[in-house]
C-alpha cells in the first residue's frame, strides 16, 4: 500500500475572529500569515446542503488569503486521478478545532471530503504527545464495541459491526469481536450464533469498563454512546436497569480516565459513534484529538455533533469494511514489507457512503460530514512478518524512544547510541520495530 502525497497546512489561533495559516512541509516551512474571518464558522447552522456549500466556499475563499496555502491548494485540486493525495489540517486550540474543514469546497464546486483523493484530514499532536511505534500484524486482532446510548437503538450498529467483520474473515483477517450491549432486544440469543464474536452484558460501573478494557487491549475500539463535552468530556452508556427504566445513562467514563490508564497506546483506532466526540470545548480540545495527542492512539474518530443513529450505523459498517479491507490485502501478500495502514481512504469511503445512503433516503444529507478523523503525526506501520511484541518489551519500547525524542539536538551521537543500546537488554526489541537514534521511525516507501 503505498503512501499518498500528502499537503499539511498548519493552523493556528491568532484572536478570536482569526487564524494563523502555513504550509508545512518536509523540506520546509512556509511563512505563517494571519486569515481574518469573515463569519463565526462555530456558529453557523450545517442542516441544508446550501449552508454546507456556502460555509466550505467560505473555508476556501479564507485559505486563499495566504498565496502559498493558495497555491498548495490549487496543486491538490488540479492533481490527475492516478495520484492519490491527503489534505491534511494541523489544528490546535478551540477555534481552529471548532471550524468544519470537512465541508471544505473546490473550485468546482464540490466537497472535498467526498472524494477518495485527496483524503481529508485532521492531525492531532501537542509537545508532549507520545511517539508511535510500529507495530505487528496480531493473531487474532481484538475489537471491542460498547454499545449502549440510553433511548437509542444498538441494533443496527450491532448488526453492521457483526457483518462488517464476518466480511473481513471471509478476506482472511483473523479478528474476533467482542460487544458489550444492554439492551434485552440486542441480547437476544438468535441474533448471532457466529464464533468469533462474543456479546457480553455491558459494565455496569466505569470501573469496571476500565478494567474490562485493560484486560482485553482491543486493537479496534468503538463506542456507540451518548456523551458530552461540556462542562466535561464524558461517554454515557445505559445499563440494563437504565434501558428497562428508559432513563439516562448511569455510568460515565471521563475521558481523562480512558487516556490515563493506558489502553489507546496499544489500540490501532478508537471511533466515538452518535456522540460529540469530535467537538472541542471553549478550554480544551476534543475526546478524539485528545485520544491521539494525549492518549497514544494512531487514529480516532469523533462526531463534530451529535448524528443519528442510523447514519452512525452506516458510517461504522463502511469505515470497518474499508480499513479491514486493506488489512486482508496486507494479509494476503506474499512481502514482508511493512505496511501504513490509509485511515483516511476508510474514512473519506465511509462518508460517501453515508452521503449517498442518506441523499437516497432523503433525510440528513448534511450528516456525512460529521465524522472528524485525527491522526497521530506520525503513520501506523504495520509490520507482518514479526510476532506481536509482549507486554514488556511494548513498554519498554515505548520508554527508550520516549527518552530519544526527548534529547536535544545537541546530544552527543555516543550518549545516543548508549540509549538505542538498551534495546537489546531484556525483554529485547526486535530490530524491525526500533526506531533510528533520534526516536524517528521508518517511513514506508512513497
């Protein structure tokens, strides 16, 4: 799988009703220039297709200010079909999470986000965001789903999560699924008699969910919720007793506490569902940024508003199908090459799907764009031929690249070395999963 050409353009806050805007590039960084906006883009209702179009015109018309942004922009726009790209927006704080990149507009026009190329998407990094190390393809790969919004049906999700991982294994992925639900229809003995997946009765406390989580370590992590993001970030899911008593959720899981005990380093994706996930607060970032930057995770997917339930069922069916997807073509090769796994090609698939779903019911045709994928810096790489690292030597990787990253480019290559050295203590780290003396791991081939 190779690499698609990537456009980063990073964005700042600079005041209130401004931002600052660049170019980044690998070979060099283009000069910042401050954007005035023309509206409030954290206020404008998206619930018709005219206002998603006007406000991605809008985007457009304000990233032109800069002749550099202008000039990387209208090279992606105008790039032939046979090249693959990624738009991708570094944003940081409360403004420039807040504005809708996802309705963004070409000249055509059209939504960019509705197209497989270039791939639209976000990346999430602060100065203290942990590296990311490679990792080995897993038998099986683990994904667990919590499924439980109070006065919302799990059903359809249930179901499309089911069948999007019954496809996979017909593709040759060994993954097995666990879900947690609550509701008495979606516990149902008939409802799925299929080995690879276990149905268990959801956590009834969030201590227990925590341990839950910390016990399976979950390659794949989804939440189908309810959740906030002010005054605090929480995921809210029913229990049985608040399904039958058709109240509120009971049992609240903070998002400082599912960053804190340490389970998104080890996960390859974690997706908040029919939630605000995607939404950042007035003082902090959201649930999905702070999954990547805070909590490890190579990917994370949230909701920049809450979305129906069935459009959310149609987006989780589509992301999995297209991500396990390429997962069954590395599987299937015969190389040994280490793989990037294309978050965005799964994502930019399932939006369209979502658009052309919704446009064919003719309700919501705005949800499509909801969905906001982040990403950690630097790519997931996939290693097949190794076995997957133990507990162990993760976390000891994990430490020695963290001690790398934080020398300063004055260090002595010698004190470098002494510290890459230590990989070879026990529990040793393989050689292919060892980033180089400056805690950087390879990329995968353009």
């Amino acid at each position: 799988m190779a690499r698609p050409r990537r456009t980063l353009l990073a964005i700042e806050q600079y005041v209130d009703n401004a931002i600052n805007a660049r170019v980044e590039e690998a070979a060099q960084t283009m000069p910042r220039r401050t954007l005035p906006l023309a509206w409030q883009p954290w206020t404008k209702p998206l619930n018709s297709d005219k206002a998603l179009a006007d406000y991605g015109e809008q985007l457009r018309n304000t990233l032109y200010g800069h002749p550099d942004v202008k000039k990387a922009l209208s090279a992606v726009f105008a790039a032939p079909p046979n090249e693959t790209w990624s738009l991708v927006f570094d944003v940081s704080g409360a403004l420039g999470e807040s504005i809708r990149w996802e309705a963004l507009q070409d000249p055509q026009p059209a939504h960019v986000a509705l197209r497989l190329s270039p791939r639209l998407c976000r990346i999430a990094a602060e100065s203290a965001s942990p590296p990311l190390a490679r990792r080995a393809l897993p038998t099986p790969l683990r994904m667990s789903a919590f499924l439980s919004a109070a006065k919302v049906s799990a059903l359809s999700e249930f179901q499309n999560l089911v069948e999007a991982v019954g496809e996979a294994r017909a593709q040759g992925v060994d993954i097995q699924l666990t879900i947690y639900v609550a509701e008495r229809e979606v516990l149902a003995d008939d409802l799925t008699d299929r080995f690879y997946v276990e149905r268990k009765v959801l956590p009834d406390s969030t201590l227990s969910i925590e341990l839950e989580l910390t016990r399976t370590k979950p390659h794949l992590l989804h939440f189908f919720c309810h959740g906030t993001s002010e005054p605090s970030q929480w995921l809210e899911f029913a229990t049985v007793q608040d399904h039958l008593a058709k109240t509120d959720g009971s049992v609240l899981l903070n998002i400082d506490r599912l960053t804190d005990c340490r389970v998104l380093e080890t996960t390859w994706a974690v997706v908040f569902n029919c939630c605000d996930g995607g939404r950042p607060t007035s003082g902090l970032n959201s649930m999905a940024f702070r999954a990547v930057a805070q909590g490890g995770a190579p990917a994370a997917i949230g909701m920049g508003a809450p979305i129906p339930a069935a459009a959310a069922a149609i987006f989780a069916k589509s992301f999995y199908q297209g991500l396990l997807s390429q997962i069954a073509a590395l599987n299937a090769n015969p190389g040994t090459d280490p793989a990037e796994l294309d978050f965005g090609e799964a994502t930019a698939q399932a939006r369209m799907q979502m658009h052309a779903a919704l446009r064919a019911s003719e309700t919501g045709c705005t949800a499509w764009s909801l969905p906001i994928i982040y990403l950690h810096r630097d790519p997931l790489i996939i290693e097949k031929a190794l076995d997957a690292l133990n507990k162990e030597a993760e976390a000891r990787l994990r430490t020695i690249t963290g001690h790398l990253k934080a020398l300063g480019p004055e260090t002595p290559q010698e004190l470098r070395q002494l510290i890459w050295n230590m990989f070879d203590s026990e529990p040793v780290v393989p050689n292919a999963f060892r980033p180089d003396l400056m805690g950087d791991f390879p990329q995968t081939p353009a």
